[in-house]
C-alpha cells in the first residue's frame, strides 16, 4: 500500500494512533477519583463517563472497518484522527457529567475508526516474516500502552490535571494527519456500497447488550432489544452481498477462538485496569500518581517479554505462546486476589502484577494474530474491526461485570477480591478458547 522508508514511519503512524486511543482510557481510570471530585459525579455517573466511549466505539467499529475496506484506508483514518482530536479537546473542556458523557462518546466513534484502519493498514503494508513483526509490535502496544498510559494519566492528575491528557491528544492528533498525508499513499478502496442497515442493527444491538449489564433502568427491555437486533443484524449479513461484518470470517476455527478468547481476556483485564487504580488509591492511600508508579512491575516485564513475542511465536507457534500466556495472567490473577491492606502492596499486588505483565505480553499479539489469520485482502478491514469489537465490547461487558461483583460486598476489600476472582474466571474460559479452538485450527491450516 505504501512503500517502505529507511525510518519505518508507516508503523509509527500505526503504533502512535493506537497509543492515543489506549493512552485516553488509561488517563480515566487513574483520573477517575479527580474528575469525579471536579464535576461533582456519583460512581454511577462516573463509570458512564467510561462506558459511553465503550458503547460507541463498539457500536462503530464494524462501519469503521469496513469503509477502510470500501473507501480507502487513508481518507478514512485521517476522518477518524479529525473525530479523535476533537473529541478529545471537548473531554479535556468538559465542565459537567452530560458534557463530559457526551464528549467521550463523541471520541469512540472516533476511536472506532482508527483501530480497525490502522490494523487493515499494517496487514496491507507488511507480509511475510515482517507482518508477524509488525502484529507482534501492534499487539504489544496494547498492553504496554495501557500499562505506561497509567503512570502518565497519574502523572496528569497529580501534578497537573486530568485534562491535560486530553488536551494533549490535539497536537498529537495533527501529527498523525500530517505524517498519514506524507507517509500513506492514498488508495481508492473498493467498488460497493455501504451495509448501513448492518451498520444500524450492529450499533444498537451491541450498545443495548453492554447497557442491558451496566444500566439501571429496564434492563430487561433492553436486553430484549438487543436480542432483536443483533438478530436483523446477523440476518441481513446473511443476505446482503455487501457485508459490513462478512460471516464467512466465522468459518475459520481459529479465528472464532480469537474472537471468544479476546473478548473474554479484555474483559478480565479491563475490569482489572479500573478497579486496581481505586484499591490503591482508597485503601493504601496512594495519590493518583503513585497508582500509576504501581503498575510498573506489570508494564516493565511487559515490555521485556513483548519485544521476545515474534521470537517466541516462531518457536512454540502462536496457539502455544497463546495458551501460556493466558495461563500465566489467570494464576497472576487468583493470586491477587488474595489481597488484603495487612497483606501489603508488594506482595499483594505488585508479585502477582509480574505474573499477570508476563502473561499479557505473550497474550495480545498472539489473539490479534489468530483474530486476523487466513483472511483474505478484501477483508482486511472487516477482519481487523471484529477483532477490535471483541476487544472493545468484551471489555466494557467484562468490566461491568467486574464492577457489579464488587458492588455486592460492602467493603471495598471483600468486593475487590471476588472482582479480580471473576477476572480470573473469564480468563480461564478464555484459556479454554485457545486449547480448543485456536490451537488445533492453527494445526488444521498448516
């Protein structure tokens, strides 16, 4: 798609514009205490200021996937990189709840379009030995970039503000632009049109799903909902010769293990994300900042474990690497949740944060590899956005789950420890996803 420099800046843009979308989830759950303190928010409102960036960059990335495939990688992502910094300016101004709400839902259709486009761009720039490099980098990225962006978030909220981080996304933003307008050949897509009635039933079938768990009113009704739907939805992907979700991406073994597997393994880590940062907070007394310094042991061993990935993925294969790591970030996780104040932060949390940090590493990569594996050109986008619906939607049903666990004990303590209990339960059903299905599929296509 585009040729190749002697400075690789095509995977610059790639890795850049995915940091910018984990590094916004990172800030609000360091900042979660600070800006529930500024805007005057309950814990409900609170968790809404998270959950609507989940419910709309869920419910868009199957559009934001497929119009990369339909009208061009480049024209699209520059589209998203506008709606993101924009977004952003607007969190970063935000003055009350519905503001704050409405502007973090704003930047998920944003973020909605440049996670899938930046995945289809790199499995179209790169093959071979360098693909699996690549994936190995971009898969990397997203624990390591949730990791670091929470000693940064903590950073803002301590010494500066919240908003900051939001604030620094614009710039960050116009850089993108300018180096996809250089950097990125202008490709013209594909001949067809848009499925907008997949695009509509998706939107409201999976936002109504994740708020039939995190609502508070008619959850049933709504759950109802969306049932019916997702069921238009899977009925007209089933007709329609212009897919936005083409079901023949769920005929491969492999990849319905990714699909499952991730969606259960972000839902255990991103309930883990959010509610680790409050413990520390509230029970040890850490600053925000200081909450951010904690999850070094996981982000440092995370590196060094992430940069063996592509090594390692050559000698125990992809399915392998998976089954361990997933293994590792379950034992990571029932260990922690053992925790107690007497029993401490170093033993309590930080031991178990190095287990779980070696076992993200060997995990990310190896789900996005198998989430887009065997998948034709023309279906690059389509590929990428299902893996990034799984690690979107998982994530806010699995937090919601999470959060709902804790709230069913009074103390903070018993409700944390049956939270990170359940992560680890998602996390060994997520384990049995790749034992039966992405390994055996990996053997099937060699």
């Amino acid at each position: 798609m585009a040729k190749q420099k002697r400075f690789d800046w095509i995977l610059l843009v790639i890795l850049m514009s995915y940091f910018m979308i984990l590094l916004d989830n990172s800030i609000i759950f360091t900042g979660m205490v600070k800006i529930s303190q500024d805007l005057n928010l309950n814990q409900a409102t609170l968790s809404w200021v998270s959950s609507a960036y989940s419910l709309t960059f869920g419910g868009f990335l199957l559009l934001g996937g497929r119009a990369g495939d339909l009208f061009g990688r480049r024209r699209v992502f520059e589209i998203g990189l506008v709606i993101f910094g924009l977004g952003s300016l607007l969190v970063g101004l935000a003055v009350n709840a519905p503001m704050i709400i409405a502007s973090r839902a704003f930047q998920g259709i944003g973020s909605a379009i440049l996670a899938p486009t930046t995945l289809a761009i790199l499995m179209d720039t790169y093959k071979g030995a360098e693909r699996v490099k690549a994936i190995a980098y971009y898969g990397a990225m997203a624990g390591i970039g949730a990791s670091v962006s929470l000693v940064i978030g903590g950073v803002f909220a301590s010494l500066l503000t919240w908003r900051v981080g939001f604030f620094m996304n614009v710039p960050i933003s116009i850089w993108m632009f300018y180096l996809a307008t250089k950097q990125l050949n202008r490709d013209n897509g594909q001949t067809g049109k848009l499925d907008w009635l997949g695009t509509f039933s998706s939107l409201i079938g999976m936002s109504a799903l994740v708020y039939s768990i995190i609502g508070d009113w008619a959850k049933l009704s709504v759950f109802l909902l969306a049932i019916l739907f997702l069921g238009i939805f899977i009925y007209q992907e089933h007709r329609t010769g212009q897919p936005i979700m083409p079901l023949r991406l769920f005929t491969d073994r492999e990849r319905i293990g990714a699909y499952i597997g991730r969606f259960l393994y972000l839902g255990a880590m991103m309930g883990f994300w959010f509610i680790t940062p409050q413990l520390m907070q509230n029970q040890l007394g850490f600053s925000a900042l200081m909450a951010g310094v904690a999850f070094f042991p996981l982000t440092i061993v995370n590196f060094i474990v992430a940069l063996q990935v592509a090594r390692l993925t050559a000698k125990w294969g992809n399915g392998g690497l998976l089954v361990i790591g997933i293994a590792l970030t379950a034992i990571g996780m029932i260990w922690m949740s053992r925790f107690t104040p007497a029993v401490g932060y170093w033993w309590g949390i930080a031991a178990p944060m190095v287990i779980v940090g070696i076992g993200q590493g060997f995990s990310l990569s190896p789900f996005t590899a198998a989430g887009v594996a065997h998948t034709r050109g023309t279906d690059a986008g389509a590929a990428s956005g299902v893996v990034n619906v799984m690690h979107q939607i998982g994530g806010s049903v699995g937090l919601s789950i999470l959060v709902t666990v804790q709230g069913l004990f009074t103390g903070q303590v018993a409700g944390f420890q049956h939270a990170i209990l359940m992560g680890g339960a998602l996390l060994i059903l997520a384990l049995l996803a790749a034992i039966f299905l992405i390994v055996p599929g990996e053997r099937q296509s060699k």
